[in-house]
C-alpha cells in the first residue's frame, strides 16, 4: 500500500512545541510516512523542545545566524526547504503558525506544487505591523494553503471572511494537547536556576518578552514597570526566562541586572515553563503561546501588547490586554496584587483553545482530504 508523505516543517521553539504532538501523531499513524525537517531558525530553543518531546528531525538545514534579519531567514529557509522538497517529494507540507519559516515554508512547497497544512490557521490581529512580521505572514500563509486548521470557530470565521470557503476545520490548538502531557502536582524542576529560587516564600510574577514590535521603549518600559513592582510590593518576586534574542537580552539585563527579587534566567524547557506557570500567581508577557496556556492554568495573564489575535481568553475573562507603557502595566498588575476580588476574577481555569484532541482531529482531516476516509468532527 501507497503511504502518503507528508512532511513537517518548522523552526523555533513555540512552533515545535505545538507541532510535537503532531509530529507524534502522524508517527503513530500507519497511512502515513511521516518526514520532520527543521530550519533551526531557532536553534538552542529549538533544540530544548527536539530532546523534551523525543523528535529526531530527518533534515535540519541549521539556518540560524546572530541577529539574524527577516529576510536572513525567508532567503535560507527558501534556498534550503527548495532542496529538500526536490529530493524527498512529500505529497503534504504540514507548517504551523505565523513565523518566517512558516511562510518561506509555504511559499517554497507552492513553487513545488505540493499541498500545505496550516496549522494554527485563522488568527489575526487586523493590524499589518502588529505582531510584526507575523500578521503578515499568516494571511499570505492564509492565500497560499490548501487545509486550514484552526483552533477556533472565530479563527475559522475570519478565514471565511477573506473569501476562503475549502478546506477549513476546527480543530482546537494543539498547544492544549503538549500542556496536558507535561503539568504534574509532583514536578521536579530541572534548572538549576529555577531549583534555587523560593516559590513559596514570594508571590510569583512569571514575565516573559520578546516581540519585534517591542524592541526598544516599549521593551524598557516593561523592564521599568518590573523594577517599580517591585519596589513597591516586597512579597512578590520576578522570575523572568530571558528569550535569547540580543535586542532582547541586552535591554533586560541592563535595566534590571542586580534588582532584588528581580531573576533572569536563561531560557527553560518546556516542562519547567509550563510547571513554573502553574504555580505562579500571574503571567506578564508579549508572548502568543502563554495566552493560551496561562488560562488553562487557571492564571491571570496581563499582555504586553496593545492587540492581541487571541480574544477567546480576553471574552472569558482570564486574559487582559494592557499595553506597553510604564505606568499601565504597573498599575493593572498592581490592582491583581492588591485586590482578591479583582484576582478571583481572573484567575478560574478556561480553555476557549482546545481539549487536547487537536492533532488527532488534524491527522483525521489529513486523511480524509488525501485519501477520502470520514472527515473530523469540529471541535466545539
Ligand atoms: C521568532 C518568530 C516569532 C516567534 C518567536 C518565538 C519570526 C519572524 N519571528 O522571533 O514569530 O514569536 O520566534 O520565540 O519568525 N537566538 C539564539 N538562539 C536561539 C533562538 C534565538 O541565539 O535558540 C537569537 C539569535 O541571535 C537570533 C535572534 O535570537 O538571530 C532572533 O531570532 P528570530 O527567530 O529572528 O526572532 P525571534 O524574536 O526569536
Ligand atoms: N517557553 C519555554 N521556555 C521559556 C519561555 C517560553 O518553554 O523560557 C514556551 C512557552 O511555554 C510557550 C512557548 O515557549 O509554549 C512560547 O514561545 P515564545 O513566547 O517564544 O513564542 P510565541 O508563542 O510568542 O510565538
């Protein structure tokens, strides 16, 4: 019997979180021939998430460069995936998201003429800057894809809005389904940096930061807003996971180096950040990932950004969108340290993003779309 071949493609750590479970998946399935290709677009933070899940890439084109620029990663990525596509010939390219090597991704399996999966498909903010690159990158990611997964109805509504109509299933994220394998009451953490630290003496701020927008003021702001909450309240300390970026890296460190109950660390695995997440009191960040983890938690989470393209957690409660600036970010999370009514609020346990049957519902569409076997019920 002819298996079909459908290969996965991505670069950076929170692509390969949420393509783990997948990659597993279509491994499990015996219609399917599965090939993993990594572009180390990341490669340190990749590599972490490679060694958590077990995933051994069969191709790894290892493009990652210092401060590497936009159009760094689409050249490479494009130059080497062309390679790779013409040698392995898969009948689906499977990418994720809204990163430069989803979109070189896609991009180069078009100029193949090979079918590509979406997956995380139907998120936008409406703002083309805003994240930058990424809306861009998902609604080209939108035009040139043939299956769309997306996590949600409203994702799915708003491909069929830009006049998409074929091949759109809800899904659910499959983030849901990496979170539920790694969160145990009895998790030992594995840095060392994290071993050291006192989770039951302070209350816990979890900030994580790293956009391309937020290079610059709006990250300052944020370091400062950090230094101020902690002056003013002395049972809360900062546990921050410094993303490797050195736009990133050099502001936090020299603004907040040497600040008490203020700790950088490099960056954790998986299986610490979603265990460190779970006994935190609340989340700061400019990160997608988190705004989808943080509520199944049952933890607050305050974005660091002026939009966001996840309003489910926003609409149930648990996630508010505070901006960037010094003094807003100090007095909204100032209000969630003050008041127990104001936390209550935000802190019960929701989960608009999934029921971690996400990549069994995508294997299923997959099948149903190549070999014409029952399609996938939609999630919610
Ligand atoms: C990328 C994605 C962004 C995603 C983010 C997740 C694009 C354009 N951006 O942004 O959508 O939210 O990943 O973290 O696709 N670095 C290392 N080691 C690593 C990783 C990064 O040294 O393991 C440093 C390198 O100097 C690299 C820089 O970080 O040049 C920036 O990495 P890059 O992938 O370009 O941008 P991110 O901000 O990580
Ligand atoms: N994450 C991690 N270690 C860290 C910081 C984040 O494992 O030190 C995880 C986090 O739980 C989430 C993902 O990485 O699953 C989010 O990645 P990031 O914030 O870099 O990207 P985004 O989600 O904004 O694209």
């Amino acid at each position: 019997m002819n298996k079909i071949k459908v290969m996965s493609v991505f670069g950076t750590r929170p692509e390969a979180i949420k393509m783990a479970p997948l990659v597993h998946a279509l491994n499990e399935n015996p219609e399917i021939e599965p090939v993993c290709c990594v572009t180390a677009q990341h490669r340190e933070m990749l590599d972490s998430v490679l060694n958590i899940f077990d995933i051994k890439p069969d191709y790894d084109l290892n493009i990652m460069s210092p401060k590497q620029t936009l159009a760094d990663i689409t050249t490479k990525s494009i130059n080497g995936l062309d390679d790779v596509y013409k040698k392995v010939k898969p009948d689906l390219v499977l990418v994720h998201g809204d990163t430069s090597t989803a979109f070189a991704a896609a991009l180069t399996a078009f100029y193949h003429k090979i079918k590509v999966g979406h997956v995380e498909a139907g998120l936008r903010t409406f703002d083309k800057y805003s994240p930058y690159p990424e809306e861009i990158n998902r609604r080209l990611l939108g035009a040139v894809s043939d299956f769309h997964f997306c996590p949600t109805g409203n994702n799915a509504n708003n491909l069929r809005r830009e006049g998409i109509e074929r091949g759109i299933y809800i899904t659910g994220n499959t983030v849901i389904d990496a979170i539920r394998k790694t969160v145990k009451p009895e998790y030992r953490f594995f840095s060392d940096e994290l071993k050291a630290l006192d989770l039951n003496k302070y209350r816990t701020i979890l900030l994580t930061a790293h956009r391309r927008e937020n290079y610059g003021t709006p990250l300052e702001n944020i370091m400062n807003a950090v230094k101020d909450l902690v002056n003013e309240f002395p049972d809360m300390q900062v546990i921050y996971p410094v993303h490797l970026s050195p736009a990133v890296y050099d502001t936090a460190h020299r603004i907040l180096d040497g600040v008490p109950r203020v700790h950088l660390l490099s960056p954790i695995d998986v299986g610490d950040m979603h265990n460190l997440m779970a006994r935190s009191f609340l989340i700061l960040t400019d990160s997608g990932g988190l705004q989808e983890e943080a509520p199944s938690l049952g933890k607050p989470v305050l974005v660091l950004r002026n939009e966001t393209e996840r309003p489910e957690a926003v609409e149930a409660g648990t996630v508010r969108v505070i901006g960037v600036e010094r003094e807003d970010i100090f007095n909204n999370t100032a209000k969630l340290l003050i008041s127990g009514d104001e936390y209550d609020k935000m802190s019960h346990a929701v989960n608009p993003y999934g029921d971690g049957m996400a990549s069994n519902r995508i294997v299923q569409a997959i099948l149903h779309e190549l070999l014409r076997l029952p399609p996938p019920a939609d999630y919610r």
